[in-house]
C-alpha cells in the first residue's frame, strides 16, 4: 500500500470514558476507493468524521501528503475534500442552486459555475431538473443534486457516508450503477462507509471491517469476503456456513477437517490437532438430487430443513451429517430440479472456497 496521501496514526475517539474509535494505522492511497463496512455503532461514521476533519481525535495525527495536519493546515486540507450524507440536505432552492452551493461559497464566478456544473448535471442524468424545486425531488433526484454539489469541486478525496441507504431499490440501483462508474471515470479517492456488503463489493476495491471502533481487517475485497481474519469478521461479510472443526491431517495441499460426522477437505495445511472455524460461503455450493462422483470435492449428503424462494435465489438449509448447511441456489436451478423441503439432496463444494480460521 502506498504512503504519503492519507494516513492516520493512533488515532482514538472517546465519548467519556468509553472509546469508540481506535485506529492504530490506515493508509489510503491516492485514487483508491475504500469502503468500510460494519455493523451499525461499529464506529465508521466517526472514522469518515476523523478522515473529513469534521471531528478532532482525542489523540493521535491525521497526515495529508506525507504532512501532519494541524490546526492551521487543516482548513485548506478540508476544502480539498467532499462529503456526502445520508440524507441530501438541500436548501429551499432549485437543483442548479443547490448543486452550485458550495462553488458559490467558493467565490466562483456564475460563467465558471455553469461551465463546470452543467457536465455534471448531464452525468448525474438530472439537467432536466436544474430549475425544479429541491422539496419536490424524489429521494434518489435528491442525492443525485447531493452528489453533483460534491464533485463539482473536484476534490481530492470523497466521502461518502451511507449515500444510498435511504434510497428505493429501483432509486438505488440505478444511482450504484452511475457512480460505480463515475468513480473509475474520474479516479477520486474515494471512501465509502456502508453497512450493505452489496455496496461495499461492487464499490471498492479494498474493504474495512469496524466492529466496536476497531479496524479488524482490511485489504482487496476479494480477500476480505472470502478469506476472513476472524468468525467476527466472517460474520460481518456474510459468511452464513461456520463449523468448529478439528484438523486430523494433511494430504498433499489439504487439510482434513473433522466437522462433527463429516470431513472436510480445505485448500492449504493447517496444524494438525488445531481447532478451527470452517467458513464457506452459501454460494459456494453445489446441490444435486443425484449421487454423482465428485473428484478431489467436498460431498456431503442432506435433506433440506427450509426453503426460502427469492426472486432470482433460493436460500435452503440442508442438514448434512449432523451439521445444518445454507446454499443459495439460482431460482431456475431449484425449480428445475424440484428442491423443497424434505427433499434428500447431495452437496458439492470445492476445497479452494473452504477457508479456515485458526483459534489461536
């Protein structure tokens, strides 16, 4: 990870005499989008808070291209950056009113305004609305004005605290779609705090888990939501399959795990004897009303206890030799094989999406 744009060093955040932040280091990188996603009171808003210079830490240094901040350097460090909020927070005026705001306050002429502004208001897909009334926008209208007053001023770095959660699912989707590429587009730093891990995936290209102020692991998203640190962290990216196990050996690149009545095979050598937390993620799996051969895979047989239809998913619960199992099944797989419940089903999954925790 690169140094020397955006650092934070010790930083601690106590409300009285509980702390509700404490970060001994994170570097962002210069054109890098990092989402932060935790539970609600993990702490995230408060770090996006610390990051934006919204709010002073109690200790610890905030340094902006390789510089510690202080109190004097610290405005112009701010006018650098943008936030935006949860909710709008428009002003009784017209879209082009509010979006311009913060140019306006900047002293910038109305020439260079419009010249800047009106690109933007087409990107956002609401020049049409430039002389609409703010109170009469629809919630994702709105955030749009939001977002458009945000990068108008070309900041370094953006910050983005839930934008989307108040939105409507079709609102939201649409919104996700235009600014996940609008941020690659343009190339701003960009951090994003969320409680969605849908938002966090398709955002970032690393990923933050805050749980009670502290940072538990961070790194590409790839890693994080497939190789958690912790069953903490597992949890919090949406790992539904957690068993304690026990390794009883090694083949080759295989660890062997006991897991009540089956074994299971996991990519990589684990310590023999150790005690482990076995994650799988539920669509990592396979589910047949065939015994079929599985080379070098994990198979395991079950009868399905629940059955959750969803629109383009089905979420079953398997019970499979002693321990319960989640899948999540494309719709037209389910229907065409006719899985419900009570149904005797075998499961398929590959050693390389098992990934294992060490107790230490």
């Amino acid at each position: 990870m690169a140094e020397g744009f955006l650092g934070l060093r010790d930083v601690v955040v106590r409300h009285g005499d509980k702390t509700v932040l404490q970060i001994p280091r994170l570097d962002i990188a210069r054109g890098e989008v990092l989402s932060l996603l935790g539970p609600n009171g993990a702490g995230k808003t408060t770090l996006l808070k610390v990051i934006g210079l919204l709010q002073v830490p109690d200790t610890g240094t905030i340094q902006f291209h390789g510089a510690e901040l202080e109190a004097g350097s610290a405005l112009a460090a701010r006018r650098r950056m943008a936030m935006v909020f949860q909710e709008p927070l428009l002003l009784n005026a017209t879209v082009y009113q509010n979006a311009a705001l913060g140019l306006k306050l900047r002293g910038v002429g109305d020439g260079e305004i419009e010249r800047r502004l009106g690109p933007w208001l087409g990107r956002l897909a609401i020049a049409s609305l430039a002389g609409r009334a703010a109170r009469t926008l629809s919630g994702g209208e709105a955030q749009r004005t939001s977002l458009a007053r945000a990068l108008v001023l070309e900041p370094e770095i953006l910050l983005l605290d839930e934008p989307f959660a108040a939105l409507d699912p079709t609102s939201r989707e649409a919104l996700l779609r235009d600014f996940q590429e609008i941020i690659r587009e343009n190339g701003i730093t960009t951090i994003l705090v969320t409680h969605d891990r849908h938002e966090a995936y398709i955002l970032a290209e690393r990923v933050g888990i805050l749980k009670d102020g502290r940072l538990l692991q961070i790194g590409p998203r790839d890693e994080v939501f497939s190789r958690p640190a912790t069953e903490s962290v597992a949890e919090i990216v949406g790992i539904e399959n957690r068993w304690a196990g026990i390794v009883e050996g090694c083949q080759g690149d295989i660890s062997l795990v006991q897991v009540n009545r089956a074994k299971i095979r996991a990519a990589g050598r684990a310590q023999v004897s150790s005690n482990v937390v076995v994650c799988l993620r539920s669509d990592g799996v396979t589910v047949t009303t065939r015994d079929c051969p599985a080379a070098d895979k994990n198979r395991c047989h079950g009868v399905i206890v629940h059955c959750s239809p969803g629109m383009t998913h089905y979420r079953l619960t398997i019970k499979c030799q002693g321990f319960p199992l989640v899948a999540l099944i494309e719709r037209a797989t389910c229907l065409g094989l006719a899985l419900s419940k009570g149904r005797e089903v075998t499961v398929i999954f590959d050693p390389k999406a098992v990934h294992l925790i060490c107790h230490s």
